[in-house]
C-alpha cells in the first residue's frame, strides 16, 4: 500500500521539475442556463402534492383493510360461539323418553 503514495509523490515531483501547472477547475457554462428554472421548480412540486395525495390515499386504504380484518375477526368469533352455543343446546336436549332407566344408575 505504500507503492501507491510514493509513486504520486513522484509524479507530482516530475510535474513541478518539468513545468507544469496543476490545472485548476474552471466555470465554463453559464450557471443560469442549467437551472432547472421556474418550469423545474413548478414539475417538482406537482410531484410533490401527488405524492402527498398518493400517501394520504394509501393511509385510508390500510386503515379501511384494518378495520375490515377487524370486523370480519368479530363476525367470525361471533359465528363460532353461535356454533358452540348450538353445539351445547344440542348436547343437553334429552328427553326422558331418551333416558334407560336401566342405564341411568337411579333404578327407577
């Protein structure tokens, strides 16, 4: 890794020996005439308000997807205690023409 710097060094050095100037940059376009300008200034800021609007608009949409998977989460629970309500209503509904007296451990 020190190959590198002593051969800038020496580069520079010959440079200096010989003459030559280290250039310098220098403005050779017009800085007003690169400008984006007033027509650049009103396209980025028309990208800007759409992209507040295309925010805003994606916001609703993840807050209506949330409160949809919310109300759908209730339906189903709701559903599913309706079922095991059912379930048990069905489990408990014996009549007594059902029940062996033999088999009911009462002897009756």
């Amino acid at each position: 890794m020190q190959i590198l710097p002593s051969a800038l060094e020496r580069i520079a050095a010959s440079a200096q020996h010989a003459g030559l100037a280290t250039p310098s940059p220098s403005m050779t376009v017009d800085p007003d005439a690169v400008t984006p300008g007033f027509v650049g200034f009103v396209a980025i800021a028309l990208v800007a308000v759409v992209v507040v609007f295309l925010i805003i608009d994606m916001l609703r949409r993840i807050r209506r997807a949330g409160y949809r998977a919310d109300v759908n989460e209730q339906l189903d629970a709701e559903a599913q205690a309706a079922q095991q309500a059912e379930a048990a209503e069905r489990a408990s509904d014996i009549d007594d023409q059902d029940i062996d007296p033999e088999q009911d451990g009462t002897g009756r």
